[in-house]
C-alpha cells in the first residue's frame, strides 16, 4: 500500500520539509498532500487527521505515524540506508539528529522558516548566537569526521534531511556557520528535491498572517521571490 505524507506550506513549515525531502531522496513513493496553515492556530482543523494537531503525519494503511522525528523512525525500519551504514557515523548522526529535533529553540523562534525571502536579521540574542555557533561546529565535524559530502559521509542520510530546514534559514538570514557549513548548506539546497519544494513555496500565493508577523519580527525583509510579492 502506499504512504500518504501530510504537509502544510512550503514556505513556513520546516517539520513538513523533513519527511517529505527523506522520502524524496530515497525514491520512497507517496502520495503528497498538503493542509495549509490557515490561522496561527490551525490544531482543531488538524485534528481531522493528526492525533498532535499538527503536522507532518504519514499514514500507512490504517496506521496514522506522527511527529517528524516518528516519520522518520518510522521509515528506517523499513526503508535501507536511511541512516548511515558505519555504526560510529550511524552513532554520530542519531545524536545530531535528536539535537536538531529537540533543541535550537532560540534560531526557531529568532530565524523563523521562510524559503522565498532574505532578510537583514536583527542583532543575535546570546542564545542565537550560540545555536549558530553550534550548527556550525556540528556540521563541520560531521563533514570532517566522515569524509563528505554529506554530514555522516559520501550518502545522503535521515541527518542531512533533519538539517535541511537550517540551510534554508543560512540562506534567508545569511547566517555564519564556517566554510564548511556554507558548502554543505549551498549542497543541499541544490538537490532537485530541495528545488522542487523551493518552486513550490515560490508559487505559493497564500499568506497566514500569524507566520508573517513571526517574520517580521526576526528583521527587515530586503527581498521577496514568492508569487504576489
């Protein structure tokens, strides 16, 4: 049977981006749909087909898999290679995966998601500076560790579609994580999965406005490539 994957907006959700570049990548067929955020607070809509009220959510036959991170686990038990092969890069990468799903509180909220603009941010918090200085120092021990391209080494893997997300907000605030990092996040970025997500948060004509006040609120748009902009 085939996996239904639930998204929201290309532009704003980086949990949705998650899963669906994962599945992408590996060739893992799905049916795509989207469920817009229509409100700052969509969790009574969402609750239709999301035990959290929120996305993403997988759906397998008459099994509902929620949270990113769930997806994720979730895939990889059936799924070969989604995490790295050599048990110390497949050790190092399901660290940095949990850290990125559970912390860097302070570049969520200070740098929020937004594929189609670039923004001058306001000056860093401490906090952000250190989740900045952390994303740095992670990427480019992964990528000096294991040899590159990728985080855990020469393959795509279950960390690099966790970090994926974070190139965008490099991209967005032109944020200083190293040499290495920059590289790593330009790769990304460049995958035809990642283009194809791009494309279609460009195309995107809806705006919510609690998600744009979010924006506004991490510093001065300088340029807006989304349609109606």
């Amino acid at each position: 049977m085939r996996y239904t994957l639930i998204t929201a907006n290309r532009n704003y959700s980086s949990w949705s981006l998650r899963p669906w570049l994962l599945m992408r990548m590996f060739g893992i067929a799905f049916d795509d749909r989207i469920e817009p955020f229509t409100r700052p607070d969509n969790y009574e809509e969402f609750r239709r087909f999301s035990p959290t009220g929120q996305v993403p959510v997988l759906i397998d036959g008459d099994r509902t898999i929620w949270d990113s991170f769930g997806i994720a686990l979730y895939l990889a038990e059936r799924h070969d290679g989604v995490w790295p092969a050599d048990e110390a890069a497949r050790a190092w990468a399901i660290c940095a995966t949990a850290e990125m799903h559970g912390g860097f509180g302070a570049l969520r909220n200070d740098c929020t998601m937004n594929v189609g603009v670039r923004v001058v941010p306001k000056p860093m918090s401490d906090a952000l500076a250190r989740n900045v200085a952390r994303i740095g120092e992670l990427w480019a021990e992964g990528l000096e560790r294991f040899g590159g391209p990728w985080l855990a080494g020469d393959a795509f893997t279950l960390v690099d579609a966790f970090y994926a997300p974070v190139a965008y907000r490099v991209r967005t605030y032109d944020l200083d994580v190293g040499a290495a990092g920059r590289a790593w996040a330009d790769r990304i970025i460049a995958l035809p999965a990642m283009r194809e997500w791009e494309a279609q948060a460009l195309a995107e004509a809806w705006r919510e406005e609690g998600h744009e006040a979010e924006l506004a609120a991490c510093g001065a748009i300088v340029a807006d490539h989304r349609a109606g902009a």
